[in-house]
C-alpha cells in the first residue's frame, strides 16, 4: 500500500505545511505508517506532463491532493489525465479550495474517491488505517482485493469525509477540531526545506469576522503549548534558520502569548533568523510596543492588513479597526528603525469606489511602510464576501483565484487602473531602490495616489505593460519621466537616481544615464590613500589588510551637485562615501557619509 500526499506549490522556494503535517501527525501516532506515505512537491510552473508522469511512476494505491485557489485548476487537469493512466488508483482531494463545496465537486469529478473536509491530520489518519484494515497490508503484507479497496462505504463512518456511494454523494459526521499541542514539529529534517520558506502554526483560528477571509469561519482560536513553542523556535535559531514565517492569521489577538513568544526571540536572538508575523497593529499595547521596538533590527517583520480605511467599508466586512490609532503605533514601530513593516489594502470591497480607494491608499502610504501590497479582492467560497456577492453587485471571475472584476462602486476600467498601479507600486515602491527619487516625485503631485496613476499611464503609453523594461533600465524609465513632467528639475532627479542606485549596490561599471565626474582621479587616489593608513571613515576592522587600491574597489565614491532636501544646486560641491561593509539591517542600504578628499594629501 502507498498513500502519495502531493501539493502544487506556487513557488519552488515554498513548500506546503499541510501534507507534512498530515504525514507526520500519522507516524507520530503510528511510527510503522511511515513505510506506506510518499510527499511529492510540485509547482504550478511545472508541465502538466512532467508532474503526470512522475506520479505514474510512483504507481500509488492512493494519492491526496492539497488544493488552494492558485492551484485547484491544475490539479482538476491532472486528476482528469491520472485516472485513465492510473483507472485503480483512489484520488482524494483537500484543503480550503474543496472544503467548502465539496459535494458539487463529487458531481463534477467522477475520478474522484473522495473528499478530506476542513483540518485534515486526524482524518488523513483514519483514512490510511482503514486503507491497511481493509488489505490486512499492517499484518500480512498481502495484496488487498482491489474491489474491496475501493469501496468508499469502507469509509463511511469515518467522521470529515464526502463520499461519493453509487449515485449518492454522502457527508460523514463534521471532524472536531484538532488540538494543536499534538501536531508534532515538522521540521526536524532541514534538509528536506532547503532554500525553501520556512512556515510556522502557533494558533488556529482567529477572533475577528472579516467577511471575505475564511479564518472568521473558525470560531475558536485555538493556541499550541507555549513550552512546544519555545522548543521548535529554539531549533530554528540554533540552526540558523534565515527566515521562519509564522502563518497564524492574527498572531497578537492573545497578548500573552506574543509576549512570551516574543520575548523567548529577544532572550535567544542568534544575529540571523528573522520570524515574520501578521498582526493587528491597532490592538499593539504600550507593553508589547516597548518590546517590539528594543528587539535586534531585522529580527522580526510584520504584516498588517489595513485592507481600507473608508470607515463604511470597515464596518460593512465585519472588521475592528481604528484607523487614526493604526496609524499612530504603525508610526511608532517606525521609531525603532528595527521592524520590517509590510501593509496590505484590497481593491473592490463594499462601499469602496476608485475615489475612495485612491484615499485609502494615500492614508496608508502616509504610514511609510517597507512594503505596500495593493492587491484584489478574491471571493473565497464559505465566506460572507461569498454569499453577499449578489447585494453588492459583485462580480468575480469563475475560475480561481476568484478576484473581482467590479462591483455596484467600482467599474472594470477602474479596476484595470488600479492593476496598473499595482505594478508601478510593486517595481518602484516595493522594491526599495529609489527611496530618496520617490519622495521628491511624490511631492510634486497632489498626493502619492496620483504620482503612480501617472507613471502607470506613462508606463502605458509607452507600452512598457507589455515588454517590461530590464531592472536596470527602470532608472532610465524613470528619469524619462521626470524629463516629461519636470524638464527644469531633470539634473536633480538624475543624480538622486543615480545615489540610489550606489545606496543599493557598488556598480561595477557607471550607468550611462549618470552624470560624467570629471576631474576626480588625482582627487579620489589621494583620498583612499590616506584612508588606507588613517581610517578617518572605513573601520579598519572591515577593511584590515586592504590596501588603497582593493578599498577604492569595495567602495564608491559620489561628486553631488544639489542637495537632495532642499532640490536647490549647492554652493560648493560635496563627496558622498558609500560602504557596502556597512549596510542598514533594515533596508539593505549601504552606510554613506559626506566625505572632505583633499587633492596631494
């Protein structure tokens, strides 16, 4: 008997908590089971051939797919195509994309055994037992009779199935919901999540209603054993793991438990692992505050779903939040220059037209996070959003991932702007590498909302949707822009680019969009000679043994003609000294500081 859990992740750099922790639920209560459970990883940018065949060659008795809206379409192909190759092969599916209709897709998928509803590790166990009963595989080793195997009435009194019996379709007794203290760890073996994102569950559930999520369906939040906790946190710190993603869906709703976890990471922290969180900043106490802002910086991030700030929206999805107090702690976590702080806003929620967007997105840009993710909203089965859908005129594609094509507020011309907001946010924004052109450009228009509605019918008209410039060339993009719209601030805005770009990295060759520094060579030769004996601005302890030659290398050196506060041309021009040893652990950016060179030092 073999039992293949397959996922298709999205990435191969992400991997599915889910199917490990149905494995290992099972051999944590039988440790024999182990023999008769394969984990097969895939994504979705695999061929549909290349996953068919490999499952083919495994030839399981049975194989259990975890679906997700990003996933679920492939997966049905796959179902329909592994069923002539594999006629005796029982196929079940789970997971939150078949969860909440399971019956419709036992009448749409004759190939299908089975449905695994809601959270699956006890059931998944169940199953596989009964699996073994019905071959005597566990006693004997014998082959089972392939009829007998496949009976689903063999299953009937196992409690969180759907079942396909003839022509019925039969629902077993709910499954009651899963103690967490008794998932065991998953990550004993790194290797298996080499160069992989790491996932974390210290709770189930959350405590708010937010009507197009499905953790409001969970009505009870449920905690693991905090002792458990501290155990697994200190086996990622001590292997050094770069990053552990924990994917409780409000992990401050109980502020004992943060703070123990929490301060376990101060108490512990290696220099390394950063943990990141998703948390309801408006409900952050002062005590909590206190303790995020004297952690190491890098060693946390958070993400924070504003979603929108048009009050009638928020009270419309069922959400807690006050806005003006969100603003303020986002604030303050920003004063401790050691949080990455990631906000989230959803376009095409109730009572949220384009206008009333465009205002919510200025109020969140006004919070200066790191990361502003501007996405749209996905109309999940089993939510509210779901069964509201017709009230608001909501319209949704059919196929997953659901997302919205407009509603009673919001038109598909709009929402198609709003994309192209998106992906200016995401290349200039998101990636961190203009953040001192940003502002300036920012100020020159009405409000941030308008500065990205402008570049994004820049980038239109020009036709760059659809042959994306190269990262380097986005630079140029940008300053073409500016040459558009602000032709007597061009200069500026060409060397704010061009700081930019050394504040990210130490170009190897100058970027041709640069400004020439003339007559520097003498200049800067001097200067680095000087360095190498005196140290007066690179720390001998990075630099030991360099000479001035392998220092002018590793550094950079930048001629500045306006300065960048004022846009005003300066009176005398100044050097900036960008170290790449130093860099902010925060952003990445390289330390810099004015610099005096003085010619035959």
């Amino acid at each position: 008997m073999k039992f293949l859990l397959a996922a298709l992740n999205t990435k191969y750099i992400h991997s599915n908590p889910g199917i490990y922790s149905l494995y290992s639920y099972s051999v944590k209560r039988q440790p024999a089971l182990a023999e008769y459970i394969e984990i097969a990883e895939y994504t979705i940018n695999n061929q549909k051939g290349e996953i068919l065949a490999d499952i083919y060659k495994r030839r399981p008795d049975a194989v259990g797919f975890s679906c997700y809206i990003w996933n679920i379409e492939m997966i049905r192909e796959i179902i329909k195509e592994l069923k002539k190759l594999l006629p005796d092969t029982d196929i079940w599916v789970g997971g939150p994309e078949v969860t909440y209709d399971a019956d419709q897709l036992l009448a749409e998928m004759p190939e299908l055994t089975g449905v695994m509803v809601g959270e699956g590790e006890a059931t998944f166990y169940d199953v596989l037992r009964r699996y073994l009963d019905i071959g005597n595989f566990h006693n004997t080793g014998n082959t089972c009779d392939i009829e007998n195997f496949r009976d689903t009435g063999n299953f009937r009194d196992i409690d969180g199935l759907v079942l396909r019996e003839g022509e019925d379709i039969i629902c077993t007794k709910p499954r009651g919901l899963t103690d967490l203290s008794e998932l065991p760890f998953l990550y004993y073996d790194l290797g298996t999540f080499k160069n992989k994102i790491i996932y974390y569950e210290s709770s189930r559930g959350c405590p708010f209603r937010c009507s197009y999520c499905l953790s409001s369906i969970d009505k009870r939040v449920r905690f693991r054993n905090l002792e458990l906790v501290k155990k697994e946190l200190q086996f990622f710190l001590d292997h050094q793991v770069k990053q552990v993603k924990f994917v409780d869906r409000t992990f401050n709703c109980s502020h004992e438990h943060a703070m123990e976890i929490w301060r376990y990471i101060k108490e512990h922290d290696n220099g390394i692992t950063n943990f990141h969180f998703e948390i309801a900043a408006d409900i952050l106490n002062e005590e909590e505050l206190e303790l995020v802002n004297s952690l190491r910086p890098g060693a946390i991030q958070m993400e924070i779903g504003v979603q929108s700030t048009n009050l009638q929206t928020i009270e419309e999805i069922n959400r807690v939040m006050d806005v003006d107090k969100l603003a303020k702690i986002v604030e303050r976590i920003h004063q401790g220059h050691n949080v990455h702080v990631h906000l989230d806003l959803i376009a095409g929620l109730p009572y949220e037209d384009y206008e009333s967007f465009a205002h919510s997105f200025n109020d969140v840009y006004a919070m200066k996070p790191e990361q502003l993710q501007l996405g749209f909203l996905k109309v999940l089965k089993g939510s509210k959003m779901h069964d509201n859908a017709e009230r608001y005129g909501l319209q949704y594609t059919s196929c997953p991932p659901y997302e919205v094509l407009f509603t009673k507020w919001i038109s598909y011309d709009e929402i198609l702007r709003l994309k192209q907001i998106e992906e200016m946010v995401e290349i200039y924004y998101n990636s961190c590498q203009f953040e001192n052109t940003l502002p300036f450009l920012v100020e020159e228009f009405d409000s941030p909302f308008d500065f990205y509605a402008s570049l994004a019918s820049y980038y239109d008209k020009k036709g760059y949707f659809i042959q994306t410039p190269a990262r380097s060339y986005r630079y140029h993009v940008l300053l073409h822009f500016a040459e558009e719209h602000f032709p007597k601030k061009t200069e500026l805005i060409r060397q704010m680019l061009v700081f930019d770009l050394y504040l990210r990295e130490n170009m190897k060759t100058r970027p041709d969009f640069a400004p020439e520094q003339e007559g520097v060579r003498d200049l800067f030769r001097d200067f680095y000679i000087r360095e190498a004996n005196d140290h007066r601005y690179l720390r001998e302890e990075d630099y030991h043994g360099c000479d001035w030659k392998s220092m002018s290398r590793m550094t950079h050196i930048e001629k500045i003609y306006y300065n960048r506060e004022t846009g005003n041309r300066l009176s005398e021009v100044r050097y900036i000294l960008f170290d790449y040893k130093r860099r902010d652990p925060l952003t990445g950016d390289a330390r810099y500081m004015i610099v005096t060179p003085v010619a035959s030092m």
